[in-house]
C-alpha cells in the first residue's frame, strides 16, 4: 500500500555493520558514521545489532566490571543531543548493568536512543544455551517484553533481541521456550518489532531466517525490522542478511550476505536503497537459496 499523496511515508536504515568486540569507541564511531549517512539519506529511524556497542560474542569479557563499565559509559555518551543523531531515533544492542539484580546481574539489551536521551531499553527474554550458545552463563532473562514510543518516526517500537523472535508456534514444531516475546510486544501495541541480532551463519540458514520473520510478521500483523551483524568473531561467522518484512509477510527490502551496508528503506516498501561501506547504491540482493533438504520440522534451527 502506497502513502496517501502528500503523506511522507517513514523512512528507516538497517545498519549491518561488523563490530569488534571490546572497542567500544571504535564501534561508537561506526554507529555514528552510519547514523549520519541514515539521517544523510532521510531515514527517521536507525538500527544496529545485537550488542553492536561491545561487539558479540563478548563472553568473559563480561565479568570484568570495568569492561561493563566502559559500555555503559559509551551508551551514555551516545545518548547525549548530538548534531549526528538530531531528528533520528536509534537503537542499539548493549550490555546492561542492573543494579540490585541477581547474578550475572546483566541484561542483553537493546537502547533506544531519542531526544537526546536514553529512551527506553528493552531485554532479551529468550536466552539460548545450545549449539554455540551460552547466555545464561552471562545474562538475566527479561520477565516482560518492552515497547515503547520513537519520536523519530512516530510509532510504537516492540524492542526484542535475537532468539526473542526464534519462538513462533505458527513456526516451529516444537518451540523451544513457553513465552513468545513477539506475541506481547503485539499486544502491547508495537507498530514496529525491531529486531537485533548476532545470528551466525549455517548452511541454509539465511532461507530459514527469512521464511520465519515472514511468518511471525504475518501471523502478528506487524512489521519487522530486522538487523544482524557481519563479520568473524572466534569461531563465528555472521552473515547479515538483514530486512524489512511487511505486516502480509512479503519482504520488502534485504541487505547483502557477509558484507557491512546501510539499507534505507520505506516501511511501504515504495523505496529501498542498499548502500555498500564505500557509499556506493548497490542493487539488492535476490532471496537466498534454501538447501537442497531443508530442515525437519522443529529441528536446524538456531539464532
């Protein structure tokens, strides 16, 4: 559905960067390089993924409180009014330190950066502990899914992180947690479900990603926004693949595989413009190819 004439449609950037874990001021001047080619580019929104600000995985690096330190000292400072981020809102992944709370007493959590302020920050609910997982090691699980409002471009965002989106009962056979955190966010009002992500690759698993974000998006009647890192870390390889699902299911717009790019899109779809790390528009890249046998029901998955 086109806007109404005369009626801007809302414009978002997807920044699929490649974080360093630990350089938290190397990583804070790629969100605000990127930020600006998005407000550059007329987009009101911009998302980075999953911990973007410390880089994943960060694993025991977080029990070092100077190291939790330092992020939230970074966020902070983003937070702050700043020509780079006027008029845009952000969102981000980091690790919150909450006071008072159990141990680990952190939280995998997304920022929303609005106004010149910390907004809101929403937890991960859903915390995987197989394949290459480990989070319960390191993080609390959030109690209740966050949503709230982004001045930048006028809607109820519904923040969630990773595995949050990877518990669909339309989806999967046998899901692997009680809760669906999409599900609230949805109740709760969201207009938008952001999603960030450190979602390595496999083989086939790109196909799987996106058939799944377009049944939740679907079933939930919402749009997702959805933002996964690139690059190596350890013995992980991430691939991007990031996108804009429309609330029917259909894809929108994609970013390329294993590769840092900006993807500027309209939530109408009516434009949507991929931008390579040299600024360069690159064309977008077709759907990716399932492998020749997918997936048993329930099973080869993975966030």
């Amino acid at each position: 559905m086109l806007p109404s004439a005369g009626v801007p449609a809302k414009r978002i950037a997807l920044a699929q960067i490649d974080p360093t874990v630990g350089d938290m001021a190397g990583n804070a001047a790629k969100i605000r390089d990127f930020t600006g080619r998005a407000r550059a580019a007329g987009a009101e929104l911009v998302v980075f993924p999953e911990l973007a600000l410390c880089g994943y995985p960060p694993r025991d690096f977080l029990d070092m409180p100077e190291f939790v330190s330092r992020c939230q000292a970074a966020v902070s400072e983003l937070a702050r009014p700043a020509d780079w981020s006027r008029g845009v809102s952000v969102v981000l992944g980091f690790p919150e330190a909450a006071e008072g709370a159990p141990p680990p007493g952190l939280y995998n959590a997304a920022a929303l950066l609005d106004g010149g302020r910390l907004a809101a920050v929403g937890r991960k609910s859903l915390l995987p502990t197989y394949d290459v997982f480990d989070e319960t090691r390191y993080f609390l699980p959030a109690t209740s899914a966050t949503t709230a409002p982004a001045g930048g471009v006028g809607l109820r965002l519904g923040l969630s992180v990773c595995e949050d989106i990877w518990n669909d009962k339309r989806f999967w056979d046998r899901p692997r947690y009680e809760r669906d955190p999409i599900a609230e966010l949805t109740a709760a009002g969201a207009g938008l479900v952001v999603n960030i992500s450190a979602s390595p690759y496999a083989l086939g698993k790109p196909a799987l990603r996106e058939r799944m974000l377009a049944t939740s998006a679907r079933s939930h009647r919402v749009p997702v926004a959805y933002v996964n890192q690139v690059g190596g870390d350890d013995s992980l390889v991430f691939d991007g693949a990031s996108m804009l699902v429309g609330a029917d299911g259909a894809v929108r717009a994609r970013a390329p595989l294993f590769e840092e790019a900006l993807l500027v899109v309209d939530l109408d779809g009516s434009r949507a413009e991929v931008v390579g790390p040299d600024g360069v528009p690159q064309p977008q890249p077709p759907p990716p190819r399932p492998p020749p046998r997918g997936p048993p029901g329930g099973r080869g998955r993975g966030g």
